[in-house]
C-alpha cells in the first residue's frame, strides 16, 4: 500500500510499504480522509526520531475485524483513536494506559492514517471511536478528532451559560472551542486571533467580539467588555509565551485558565500568580469523545465543514503540509488516499 513516510525535517515522501496486519483486539480500516493536526505540523518542521508514517484525525470503512471485535463489521463506516501503554505500569493494570509514561497513540509511536490503510490495535466504540452516520461524509468525519478535543476541554472547564469565555488562538481547535460553547449556550464569548478568514469563522461560529491580535490587544478589549471584572475562563489554543501570559492577565481572580494548545518552546513564568489570585489552570489534552464529537455534527448542534479549506490526494501530502503551514487561508487541510 502506499503511505506518507516523514523521514525528517519537512521530508515527506510516499513509500509502498506492507499493508497492516489486523490485531485480535482490533481493525483494520481503509482510509478516506486524514486532517493535518498542529502536532503534525510540529514534527513536519523539526522531524520525527526516525521514519514514521503520522495521521491522527481520519475516518474510513472497516475492512478487518479482529477476532474480539464484536462491535462493528466489515463495510461500517466509523471514526477512531487508539493508544497504549507499557501493559506493565501501575495504570496499565488498572486500565488506564492514557496515564502510562510510555503510552503511544496512533500516529505517535503507532502507524498513523496518512496512508491507504491504518491498523487500529485496541477497537473501542464509545469515547475512542464512534460510527460515522450516512449522513455525514467522510470529510466531515475527519474533523470529529479536533472537535472532540474541543469538547473534552469545554466539559473539563465547565463553563457556565451566564460566562465570559475568552479563547485566545482561531486555528481548528480554538474554532472548535468556540462551537461547542455556542452550542452549549454560553452567554459571551470573545476570540482572538490572527489571518482573516479564521476571524470571519470565528465570528460565524458565535463569536461575540473578534480581535485580530496583529493589530489589537484583546486585554484591554476582555477589560472593557467586562467592566473591569475579568473573564471567568480563557481557552488559550495558542501554544505561546505571550498569549498565556496574556491569559494570566485577563482571567479575573478565581477564574479558569484552560490550556489546550500544545507549546513548541518552554515559557518563563512565576507561578506566584496563580497562588495570589486563586486561578484554576486545567490541561485538556488526550481524551477523544469521538462519539460526543459526532453526536454534535449529526445533530446539526456543531457545524464543521466550513473549517475545511483545502483537500489534497495521498500523492501530493507534501504541498498538503506546506499549505497547512503557510497559506493564508488554510484551516483544515485534508489528506486523501
């Protein structure tokens, strides 16, 4: 089959390698469209510890079951997420290999989606992996990963209806973020954000107020618009030293600060702050509430094919690459074999 093997810094080619052999506890399916994730788009730029084939946001048809798997057949639609643990840590025999320190994920340590066929090890319809509807297409499917993030980092924050939520970055993540608080009726929420077109989109997805962060400062913008108090939860989808320093400066006393994006480079801070104004710092990464995340699209509560700006056949993954890191334009570049 063929697949896109990263052997280093911005070198991508496509191989033909051996098609996955279908684990007892898992699937095989065939691939119909992978997004480019952020954290791709890291280990594009820098390189990977050695030839690897990445690819985390897909959705395909089964075409292998393993002999455990009772939960789907072959032909079924559905989207997926996978990892695993050393087996023989204190939470691997628990079962909770997501807190394993040598846990793997699909596309991290396990072969990912950007290739004809993907093998999913450990199958698990509920949280990591869910049907895909006929109503939706298997570009729409494609955005349930990024949007399931979002919503596990909206129900870990627990906003309120009455809140001011501000989300600092309008890449998918942030635009995901900004639906799942719409759909969940927050009351404001304000967005900060850079390149044109994510304003627009942050805008059509509920956002309140915009603001382009190359020409404006949103903390006074939060300071205003809140009369001074604060906001009660920041989303920071950023990844940077200024915009969590920023998130430090807007979130009143007692707040939220949730961080979802992932940081490229370590911060200098004095976590002081935090302890004098009792501010709640929440990570939100690695849970997928794929099913929740279909749940919305199916639905019609999340929209979130507006955020597909660009597709790409399997052949061409290294202008996809190139175009999710550059363009202007680009939000959700998709990948399809």
């Amino acid at each position: 089959m063929k697949a896109a093997i990263l052997r280093g810094a911005r070198d991508i080619i496509i191989r033909d390698v051996p098609e996955p052999r279908v684990e007892t506890d898992g699937v095989i399916i065939k691939v119909k469209a992978c997004g480019i994730c952020g954290s791709d788009l890291h280990l594009y730029k820098h390189g990977a510890p050695h030839d690897w084939i990445l690819g985390h946001e897909f959705s395909g048809d089964i075409v292998e079951v393993g002999a455990n798997i009772q939960s789907v057949k072959k032909g079924e639609h559905v989207v997926a997420m996978c990892g695993q643990g050393c087996g023989e840590c204190y939470w691997c025999q628990q079962g909770q290999w997501l807190r394993c320190n040598k846990m793997s994920l699909l596309g991290y340590g396990i072969p990912g989606a950007f290739a004809e066929y993907v093998s999913v090890p450990y199958f698990q319809l509920g949280t990591y992996a869910a049907m895909l509807p006929e109503s939706l297409t298997y570009e729409v499917g494609a955005t349930a990963e990024p949007l399931s993030v979002a919503l596990y980092a909206v129900s870990k924050a627990q906003p309120q209806p009455e809140d001011t939520v501000v989300v600092i970055g309008a890449g998918i993540i942030g635009l995901c973020v900004v639906k799942v608080l719409k759909a969940v009726n927050v009351a404001r929420i304000i967005v900060s954000g850079r390149r044109t077109r994510r304003l627009e989109l942050a805008k059509e997805s509920g956002a309140d107020i915009v603001v382009d962060a190359a020409q404006k400062d949103i903390i006074p913008v939060v300071d205003k618009s809140t009369s001074g108090r604060g906001a009660d939860i920041v989303f920071e989808c950023a990844g940077s030293s200024i915009t969590f320093q920023q998130a430090l400066q807007m979130v009143h006393r007692g707040g939220k600060i949730a961080l979802v994006g992932l940081y490229e480079e370590s911060i200098t801070w004095n976590p002081s702050i935090i302890v004098a104004n009792d501010i709640n710092i929440v990570g939100c990464g690695l849970r997928f509430d794929l099913p929740g995340a279909i749940d919305l699209i199916k639905n019609g509560r999340v929209d979130t094919k507006p955020l597909i700006t660009h597709e790409f056949r399997l052949d061409n993954i290294k202008e996809a690459f190139e175009t999710q890191l550059a363009a202007e334009d680009a939000i959700k570049v998709l990948v399809k074999p």
